[in-house]
C-alpha cells in the first residue's frame, strides 16, 4: 500500500506519456499535443503571445466573446489585426474568409470552432481549406468543440488547435491542452517575440523539448493531469464518434423541442447549429428571461441576456432525459403544453435506437 493514498505523488513518465498519447488520439494527429498545465484560456493567450508580431497582418474571425478577446491579445503582440465579426445570430461564411484572405493577405487567421455562448458552429474544415491554399497559419480554438463534433488536427492541416475538457467531454477544467503542427512550430520558432522563460511559452512546454524529454514538467497539476487521464479513458470506452453523436441527437432534439413550443432558435442558418449549445430567441415583450438557470436552461452571457436562452446540452447533459427536462422548462416560461414538443424531441432518439 502506498503511504500517501491521495496520490500526490509527481507525475511518472509513463502517466506523462500515456496523456500525451491520449491527447493525440483525441486530436487525431500523430504529433504530441502541448500540455497546458491551467484552464484552457492559457493556451489561447499562449497562442495569441506566440504567434503575433510587428510586421505580421493576421485575421481574427469573431463570431462569440472569445474571439474578441483573442483580438485584443493578437494586438498586443504588435501583429496587424484585420477582423470579420458576424452579429452573433451567425457564424461566418466561407465566403466572407475567402473574401477577407484575398484582401488582406495575413500570415494566419484564428477563429472559435463552437460558440458555446451563442450556439453557433463555424463552417471549420472549408476555412482551413481556404487557409490552406494560400499557405496561412492556421488557429483554431476548440474548447469547447471537441467531443462535440471532429476535430481532425491531421487530416484538417490544422496549425494550432486549444482544447480543454470541460465542456463536451465532463472533465477536469484545471489542465489543458494545444496541438501545434510542425509549421506552428517552425512559425513559433521564427518569432523573435515569442515569449520563452514563461508561462506562456509554447516553446518551453513543447513535449519534445530537450529540457521536456528529461524530465517530466513540474508545474503539470498531478491530480487534473490524472483526472484527464481517467477522462479520455472513459471517452475511449465510449468512442469519440459515439460521445460527437450523443451531442448531434442532443441539439437536434432540442431544436425539434423548442420549434414544436413555437419558440425560434437563436441562430438563424439551421446548417450551423452547435452541437452543443442550443440558443433560444427570446421575442421582443415576452416572457421567457429567467434571472438565473434553470437545470441546462441558462440566461444569455452579458448583453445576450435579454436576447436568448441557452440549453447547455453538453458533456454528461447530452441526453435525452436532460433535453426532457429542458423542453419541460421552456413550455413553462411559455406557457405552453409540453407534449407535442416531447414527442417531437422523442421521436430523434427513438429513431437513432431503432437503426
Ligand atoms: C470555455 C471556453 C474557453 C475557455 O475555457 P476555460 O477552460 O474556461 O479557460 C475558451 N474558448 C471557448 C470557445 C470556450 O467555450
């Protein structure tokens, strides 16, 4: 028996490389993924200090709050910062990127794969496509994506990709992690800026960095990197198409719940619906604000509040009960009956059992 039953014991390299295998296989790439040892905000800010420098022009896509702050991050590296901002209602188009890379010419462009605040999904694999074709640095924050829908960092040619595992998958929300290609790395590698001897250096957390090879890092946190660990764990058993499916059903049943109560969905393209946020537009002088959640039933961030509701359909909540009790929500604060919306939510899971 061991001594110290809690386990603090510092990470072994066996744990260190079973999460970094792990990770890659969350990602699917064959590279080794940077373990970020906070919550996933870091990662960004780090990518944002890595990438950005004077003489660099690239495009912030903002289509949520987070976006907007990964703009005022890339600003103060000193690169030149040319954005797209959607209202909210939208994600962006493949045109309008298209439009944007023809004009400015950046060296690289960031956006948020899944609006958890807006309940909007970005067209991902046609922006990298784009970016692709004229050889553009790529960044994509996936906090919140991953688990709910792909995210091919090989396969997509992604650059630099920033998930956690907080939302899609229940995990821990004190570790986190980037993909960074081989091109981000030599991007990385070729920026005088980029902070080194800091916490928020890619560079110094880079798995194969000699300093890493040696010796397991110490600032890792030992009880979220061993909760990761048991995460991904429980996301293999389950497998990860299986946990990106639970999280379709849930939105579909959602929508199908809320159109059958009269309600409209806050985002306006049905195509990039969030797998895991559903919106609900609140009309003008009705009564479906609430002061603060109700179950997965949440009043909108900041100036979203009075303009939707969010049913927060993720992680342990993508399921049919908690869509149930969702729709039962929303009938409430619309006065409505609730069961032509629950047969109508219903009838997506039964389907998908029956196949
Ligand atoms: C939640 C979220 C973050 C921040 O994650 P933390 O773990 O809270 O730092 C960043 N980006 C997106 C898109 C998110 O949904």
């Amino acid at each position: 028996m061991k001594q110290n039953s809690e386990n603090f014991s510092p990470l072994t390299r066996s744990e260190f490389d079973m999460l970094t295998g792990s990770l890659s296989r969350l990602l699917s790439t064959t590279s080794r993924p940077v373990i970020i040892p906070s919550e996933a905000i870091l990662g960004i800010e780090a990518i944002a200090a890595g990438v950005s420098a004077p003489g660099r022009t690239i495009l912030n896509i903002v289509t949520g709050p987070y976006g907007a702050i990964f703009g005022k991050w890339l600003a103060r590296g000193g690169a030149k910062v040319v954005t797209i901002s959607t209202s909210f209602d939208e994600v962006v188009t493949a045109d309008e990127v298209a439009a944007a890379v023809d004009r400015y010419k950046p060296c690289a462009l960031a956006f948020v794969q899944a609006e958890a605040v807006t309940g909007g999904s970005n067209p991902a694999s046609s922006i990298l496509q784009i970016a692709r074709q004229s050889n553009i640095i790529t960044i994509m924050d996936s906090v919140s994506a991953i688990g709910a829908e792909p995210v091919l960092m090989d396969k997509w040619d992604i650059d630099f990709v920033a998930i956690g595992a907080q939302k899609a998958l229940s995990g821990p929300n004190g570790i986190s992690a980037v993909g960074v290609s081989e091109r981000g790395w030599a991007f990385l590698a070729a920026t005088e800026k980029a902070p080194r001897d800091s916490i928020l250096s890619l560079i110094d957390l880079n798995p194969d960095h000699r300093a890493v090879r040696e010796q397991v890092p110490a600032n890792i946190p030992i009880l979220e990197a061993r909760a990761l660990i048991k995460t991904l764990e429980r996301v293999e058993q389950e497998g990860l198409p299986a946990v990106n499916r639970r999280h379709e059903l849930a939105s579909s049943s959602a929508i199908a719940g809320i159109e059958a109560l009269g309600l409209e969905p806050w985002q306006r393209n049905n195509k990039w619906y969030s797998p895991l946020v559903t919106t609900v537009r609140i009309p003008q002088g009705s009564n479906l604000n609430i002061e603060r959640p109700v179950g997965i039933v949440a009043p909108g961030d900041g100036e979203l509040r009075d303009k939707l509701l969010r049913i927060n359909h993720f992680g342990a909540n993508a399921n049919q009960e908690s869509i149930e009790e969702a729709t039962i929500t929303l009938a409430k604060l619309a006065h409505r009956d609730p069961h032509d919306a629950l047969l109508a939510e219903r009838s997506i899971w039964e389907n998908e059992d029956g196949e």
